[in-house]
C-alpha cells in the first residue's frame, strides 16, 4: 500500500483552485463522471486552423481534466473519445484521431502511473487500427495494479451496440440453460455492461452547446445529472469542471423518493 502513496504526487494546483478544491471536497464528490468531449472541429474553424489542430488542443484538455478531476478523489472519469458513429468522418480525420491515443499515452503515461491512475476503455477494441491498439494496451497493463481513479476512455464506442450485445449475452445464457428468464432484472443486465465494475455515472458533462446523449452510456445516465455547457472541449479546463461539480452539488438528487426521504 505504502509504495502505492508514494506514487500520489502531491497537489499541483495554484492556491485559488486548492482552495476551491478543499471546499467542494467537504461535500459529495460525484463517483463517476462522464464526458462527451464535443467542440473540437468547431474550436480550429473559429481560428481558420484544420479540424485536427482542434483534436490535438482538445489532447492537452484531457491531460488538464484528468489531473483535477484526480484530485478531487473521483473514483472513474470516462471520455468519449471516438464514437461507432465516427467512422463516417474524412479518413484523414480519423486516422489523425486514431493516432492520438500513442500520442496522449506515451507522454502522459509515466504522470499517469504516478498519480496512480488506471487506464481502461469501452467499446469496439478489435476494429480499432493495430497502433491504436497497441498503445491501448500498453497503457492498460503498465497501470493494471493502480487502484486510483479509473481513466475510462470510450473508443469506437456506442451505447445501442453495447446494448445489443449485452441482450445477446443474456439470451444466450437462456439457451444453454444457465439463467432462467424470471431472473432478468436491471441488475443482471447492468452486470453484463462494458461498465459493470464501474459505479453509474453520477454527472454528464458535455461540451459545446449541444443537448444531446449522442448514443453514449444510455443506460448507465438513467439517474445522473447532465451539465451542458457552451463551451468547446479545447476551452474546458479545471475551472469549468468544478463549476459543473459546485452544480451538481447543488441538486436535489432525489432518486424517485419524496424531497427529503431517502437519497437526496
């Protein structure tokens, strides 16, 4: 445990945001956050700059939100990253997005093992190009024994795939005769998610001015609360977020219960 500490680097923040980062840490944390990382394109055509420079910008906005949302103890931060939906995109685009996962891991990677971070991802990792996923993997296995804040990037991801499949998991298991039909219920179907063993995401933040779920994590979001904010991903930074944190702690979740019974 002791060499797992020692890996924790001490807090990086100037004396405002460690201020304001003691403060919000006396009241609930959201376990989970998620994030749809939205804006980039439109952050390079705002500057006469090719779409890419806007993925490459939006790279260092992820390094900034993982280090603070770290230091606020969140237990699992998850990006989409690249949705199942993207592939429709200019191929130079996409394999400009599909190189930014090496890029972001092999120099993010040695501050990642030391602040005790795991790396993990969801989605489609089989058709993901070979580089892609290589420094995927490497990234996994060189955090694997972290027990910190789960860095969960979603790749080649959709919600309604993951669904699909899931059913298609369940009714197999019916088949072969080692689940009964009765015993289908949202927890059964929740453990065969990509995001079993991670807790539901408590707050959705995405980025951009958009107000859509864009087919990510639909079944998970069912009680988060969503934070939509009209800034681009490459302007978000550590402010933005504990913004979005002082909002969300600010709500009354109530979970379906009468105010002031139960969850709040």
């Amino acid at each position: 445990m002791l060499d797992k500490i020692l890996r924790k680097k001490p807090s990086v923040l100037d004396g405002s945001l460690a201020e304001r980062v003691t403060e919000l840490k006396k009241r609930q944390i959201p376990a989970h956050v998620a994030i749809i990382m939205d804006g980039n394109g439109r952050w390079a055509k705002q500057r006469n700059l090719p779409r890419v420079a806007g993925h490459h910008e939006g790279m260092k906005t992820v390094r900034k939100i993982t280090r603070m949302a770290n230091e606020l103890g969140i237990q699992a931060l998850t990006l989409y990253a690249f949705s199942t939906e993207n592939w429709k995109r200019p191929k130079m685009e996409i394999d400009f997005l599909m190189k930014l996962p090496g890029e972001f891991l092999s120099t993010y990677l040695p501050e990642l093992i030391e602040q005790n971070v795991k790396v993990e991802m969801i989605g489609n990792f089989d058709k993901l190009p070979g580089h892609t996923k290589t420094a995927i993997q490497k990234a996994m296995e060189a955090t694997k024994d972290n027990d910190g804040m789960v860095l969960n990037f979603a790749m080649n991801y959709g919600s309604r795939l993951e669904i699909a499949e899931t059913v298609k998991e369940i009714v197999t298991l019916v088949q072969e005769g080692s689940l009964a039909i009765t015993d289908i219920n949202e927890t059964l179907i929740g453990s065969h998610l990509m995001t079993a063993h991670l807790p539901e995401p408590d707050l959705l933040i995405r980025t951009s001015g958009e107000v859509r779920l864009s087919n990510f994590m639909l079944w998970q979001l069912a009680y988060a609360e969503f934070s939509f904010l009209d800034v681009l991903w490459p302007d978000f930074d550590e402010v933005c977020l504990l913004n979005s944190i002082e909002e969300f702690q600010m709500r009354n979740r109530r979970f379906g219960n009468v105010e002031g019974e139960g969850n709040v």
